[in-house]
C-alpha cells in the first residue's frame, strides 16, 4: 500500500460515522462483520462494517412496482427478529462435502403507512464471512401479486477500491469476456458489470458482490447510477424503451427475491473457501441422488473430432463413437459427449449455425448414427454417454425428448445458447434441472449465465461456462494465463466454471496460431493441469483428441484428479497474479498452483495436513519451458505437516502436487 492509500485509510478510521440511536445492528458469530440497518424517511438503508472499518457506507434499498410505484418512503417498522443458524450441510457435488451454515439473522418488517399499507420483509444474515440480504413479500390480504420495474439495492462501497469486472454491453449475453481491473470511481456511469465482481480496498480488505439461490426472478447485474453501485435486473425479453421502466418481475405472493451477497475477508482465499451461496440456497430437492455421479468427459467439437488413420470415415457414426468409448474405458474417463461434425448436430435439425430449424428434432439421430447402438456400446464399457443439445430444441418437447434418452441410456446434457437471465429464462433453466432430475440426467450449461449455489438444491447441475474460455482458442488468441489468472477471483466465487480444459498442444506465444482443428494452447503443460485443481466444476472436460494424450506427460495425473471434493484451502493468492491451493479428497490431497506470464517462486507451508508422513508426486515446469511448454519434470518426496515447499513456476506456468498419506 503507498503511503497515501495509508494515510487515506488512517483518517477514514478516525472519522468513521458514529452509530446512531436508530441504528440496529446484526453482527457476524466472530463479531467482526456488523450490518447496521436504519429506517429514515426516504427508505431503508444499510451499512457494512468489517474489523470496525466502514465498507458499504449509508446505501439505499428501494423497490419499484408497476401497479403502485417505489416502495421505500414513508415506511413503518415493525419488531425485528433475531436468531443465529448454525447447522451443516452435505452436498452431493461441491468443493466441500459438509458444509457450516453460521450466521445471525435479522428480519425487518417494513410496511407502508398509508395506501394499501403493503409489507415487505428485509431479511439479513451475517456471516463471518459475508452479509446477505434479500426482500421477503409474505402473503397478505391486501396484496396478492406484483410486477416489478426496478429493484434498486444500492452498494455505497467506501474508499474508492479497486474493481475487478466484467463489463456487458446488454443483457444478450454468454457472459463471456475480458475482466477489467479499475479504480472504482473511473467506472464511468450506466456502465453495465457482470456479476461477481471483486473490490479490493486499500488496506486489501476483499469484497465481492453477487447473488444467491436465483429462482423465479430475474438476474442481477451491478450498473453506476450517480456515482453509486446500483442493482440492476435483467428484463423480460419483447419489450421496448428505457429499462428502467421495462418488466423485470412477475410473481404472486408469498414471493422472494434471491440473496444480495457480499464476500468478505482480510485475505482474497476466504471469498474463495466460502460456501455462503450454498448455504443460502434451498436443501436439495431430488429424493434420490444415488444415481447422480461426477467426474470427467470427452468434449470432441473442441478437437474437431479427430480420429486416426482408420478404415471407417470418421463422423457422427457408431465407429467414431467407439473409438473415443474405448479411450474412456482405457483411461477411467467418465463420460463421452457425443456432439456435431462438420458443423451439424447429432440430432435432426433443418436449421443453420445450429439455431433449431422448423422440423429439429432433438429426440432423433441423424441417418447413420444409432444411439441405442451407442448408449448400449458405452455401457458395456462402463462409460456414461452425454449429448450436446440447443435448448430451443429440447425446452418446447422436454418430456418427450428426454424420455426418449432415459430409453437410450443417456446419463447428461450439454445444454447450449441460452444467453439470457430474465426471470424466464431462470424459470427454464430451474424446469430443465426438474426434468432431467426425473430421467435421471444431469447438465452442463453453456452459454448460460453464473452459478448462484443452486447445485445444492439440484445436485445434477454438474457445472456451467459463462466464461471466456480455451474454445476462444479455436478462433481468437485473447485466452492467455494473464486471462486465466482472473477466473479464480472473479467468476468462480460464484462457483463451478466450464473451460474446455484438456489442451495439450501448448507452443510459445510467439507460435501460437488461430486453429480450429487441433487448437493450440498458451502457457505450459503444468499449467493446463493445474487448472484441474484450481477451478470448481464437478464435470472436467478431457476436451483434446485421444492421440493428443497418448504417451503424453502428465495424462496419468489429469485422468486421477477428483471434480468434487472434502475440503479447499487457499495457500497463497494475490490477485491478478497468481493462486496456490490445496484441495483434499478423502485423505489425499492435491496443491495446484497457476502464475500470469511472469514466473515467480511462492513458497507454502504444509500445515494443512494431518499428522502423519505423506508422499508428495510433484509435477512442475520442466527447465525448458520456455522453449518447450509441454515438457514437465516428475519428482516424489515426503513431506510433513511441519515442512514447507517452495512452487517454482515458470512465466505462463503451473505445479501441482499430489499427497498421499502413508500408512
């Protein structure tokens, strides 16, 4: 921190506003987060404090309906309720397996002193690592459905820090782009951000705003209106003129909104360790997950389909079907996704650019491709077969399709295009979880919007894009690992994030050539594995072609690494720059570290094993690297829990280390 940053902080300690005698205050179990609720003419308004520094300074909470206009002057309120949560959670697919749910409560009843006298709950729940905040409508008698124009839950972050965004040019949109770091205050007005974002204050206090359990409702973006952070929804489609006046809900009471969520921390790994999302969210509602089962999968559009010098014609036939079964039988791979060839899907469709035709039908296969010949091919493998599909053309026949695959035997869905989050697209999403819950399927959502913990209530939610990832590689050269440093800060705060993982064709950046066929990737080897350990997502893609990895360094690791685990912990990070962490599966741990483009050594301490003698497999970047990405050295050692290491990583680089306690 410079000096001035010091100095600035220094006199913003010192002339932080008293509490005042209407002030009420919710404290996090630690004491250390204090939410500071106050009613005044205009609206409700908050405060976040956190270790006695002001966050959030005085911010507004007001809603707007259509039928009666803003909800926020001239309020009562009611006798708040307090009570403190504390209880654990198992998921079925996560970053841990139990979690805690600890906070302290607080519900604010406000409601209109005069007119139709309408009540609205403010509900708030304050973590030790977070507050959360969302608007409760309870059913009344004088108030029995609402259309909603604007929610404007105003965000007064103190301090000018720096941000860590996404800027969207509309709500049109795969979520997919370049993350921008910028003072806050030169954010300039209207600019529309995605969510999560990341604000770091000057003394590196950490906090990230996103949503949680989003359903029925639409979804939530971050836009400057004056100068202040201000919610802004996403509208029903077919609407026209300015969107502050556009639909954004529709619902009848009792109704909720989802979660408003902040992340805290003195350190940036505690956003990351978090599990405030899914302890928002509703428990699971599938009866029987016994059937529900992770892991990894083939993905071969990325590749181009490629498949060796043979006798039949590669293509969407049972030939080229077999080839990549049989590779994910040989190298205990999950799942393989049968997807397009030469630029048409599996499925019957009249349509172009894979936008669904008048007669698609995504129930039948094109003519030489036979999916039960497939599906019972891979079983006898023991493999799982998965299908690409556009969700115009499963969403309107989703019954039928769908039992037509339970028929086949398939097991999971890539369901592609959507590219919206307003309140019915959210519901689509939430109904396509129900259905392929009923057939036993799970999903992967591309070109979908962010993760807000909702893989607790439908565990068959595997994992989701909403990120620029490595099939930009196929056309553009813009994912390099000063890009891939970001997602670990920005976007998977939110949760399980898809990138088209499994490259091995790595080359210098000088050499890097735009392919479509066989795309070639940045960094090193090291780093591509990394990756493995350092996102979130409970379905790995093996995205290269299966020639791309025989024989090839580091394929055993990337075939053993776990998509759901027991425990995280973030060793060390500095955003923007690089991440260490340690994920444990069982007794086994894995330490992936990832670097931008300058190489660095970050040492680590091994204090978060048990007692005990573990072997350690260290993979790290060859001394070549430079010349040579692919290369990678192999060492095994042992380590305690007293020990510490020191990760070298090389520019564009990775290690990862897997530990195996001894007997």
């Amino acid at each position: 921190m410079k000096f001035s940053d010091r100095l600035l902080w220094l006199l913003f300690l010192l002339i932080s506003p008293p509490l005042s005698a209407k002030d009420i205050q919710v404290e996090s179990p630690n004491g250390r987060i204090v939410f500071v609720f106050n009613l005044t003419k205009t609206s409700p308004t908050y405060r976040v404090l956190f270790d006695k520094k002001i966050l959030v300074d005085q911010s507004e909470l007001n809603l707007t309906f259509q039928e009666s206009g803003p909800f926020g002057a001239n309020l009562k309120q009611g006798k708040p309720i307090f009570r403190e949560i504390d209880e654990t959670y198992d998921l079925v697919v996560g970053k841990v397996k139990t979690a805690r749910n600890h906070c302290r409560e607080a519900i604010f009843p406000l409601s209109e002193k005069s007119g139709s006298k309408r009540l609205i709950n403010l509900v708030v729940r304050v973590f030790d690592d977070g507050v959360a905040f969302r608007y409760e409508f309870p059913k009344q008698t004088n108030w029995s459905d609402y259309v909603l124009t604007d929610e404007k839950s105003t965000f007064q972050l103190a301090w000018n820090p720096t941000a860590h965004v996404l800027f969207r040019l509309n709500f049109l949109t795969s979520h997919e782009g370049l993350y921008t770091t910028i003072p806050l205050d030169s954010i300039r007005n209207d600019t529309l951000m995605d969510m999560p974002a990341l604000f770091e204050y000057p003394d590196k206090t950490c906090m990230a705003i996103t949503e949680a359990a989003l359903t029925d409702y639409a979804g939530m973006y971050l836009i400057k209106k004056n100068g202040l952070l201000t919610s802004q929804l996403s509208p029903l489609p077919n609407q026209s003129g300015p969107v502050d006046g556009m639909t954004k809900v529709k619902a009848v009471l009792p109704h909720q909104t989802p979660w408003r969520v902040m992340l805290i921390g003195d350190r940036v790994g505690t956003l990351i360790e978090s599990n405030i999302l899914t302890s928002l969210s509703p428990p699971c509602k599938i009866p029987d997950v016994s059937w529900i089962k992770p892991g990894k999968t083939t993905f071969p559009w990325w590749n181009g389909t490629i498949v060796p010098d043979t006798v039949f014609a590669p293509g969407n036939n049972f030939e080229t079907q077999k080839y990549y079964i049989d590779f994910c039988a040989d190298n205990h791979i999950d799942y393989h996704s049968v997807v397009e060839y030469g630029g048409h899907e599996w499925y019957v469709s009249d349509g172009t650019n894979y936008v669904p035709g008048p007669n698609a039908n995504a129930a039948q296969a094109i003519p030489g491709l036979d999916m039960q010949k497939v599906c019972d091919y891979a079983k006898s493998r023991d493999v799982g077969i998965r299908v690409w599909v556009y969700w115009s053309a499963l969403y309107p026949r989703i019954d039928s399709i769908l039992a037509q695959y339970e028929r086949w035997g398939i097991k999971g869905m890539m369901v592609d295009f959507m590219d919206r989050d307003d309140q019915e697209m959210v519901n689509i999403q939430e109904r396509m979880l129900q259905k392929a819950a009923e057939h036993k399927i799970h999903i992967q959502f591309h070109g979908a919007y962010k993760p807000t913990g909702m893989h607790r209530t439908y565990p068959n939610e595997f994992t989701r894009e909403g990120t620029l990832n490595y099939e930009v590689n196929k056309w553009d050269s813009l994912v390099t690992p000063d890009h891939d440093i970001n997602f670990p800060f920005t976007r998977m705060l939110a949760g399980a994030t898809d990138l088209h993982l499994g490259g091995f064709r790595a080359v210098p950046a000088s050499q890097f050539k735009v392919h479509y066929i066989r795309p070639m990737m940045f960094g090193t080897r090291c780093h591509q594995l990394a990756m493995y350990v350092v996102l979130e997502s409970y379905l790995g893609m093996v995205a290269d072609y299966p020639d791309a990895y025989k024989g090839q360094p580091g394929f055993d690791l990337l075939t053993q690494i776990p998509t759901t685990w027991d425990e995280v912990r973030v060793l060390a990070a500095e955003v923007g720059q690089h991440i260490t962490l340690a994920r444990r599966k069982g007794d086994d741990w894995f330490v992936g570290s990832i670097t931008n483009s300058k190489a660095r050594e970050i040492p680590v301490k091994m204090d978060f094993l048990s007692d005990g003698v573990y072997t350690a497999e260290v993979y790290a970047d060859a001394p070549d690297v430079a010349q040579n990405p692919n290369h990678l050295t192999q060492q095994t050692r042992t380590v305690r829990k007293t020990d510490a290491v020191m990760l070298k990583l090389a520019a564009g680089g990775g290690q990862v280390i897997r530990l195996r306690k001894q007997n």
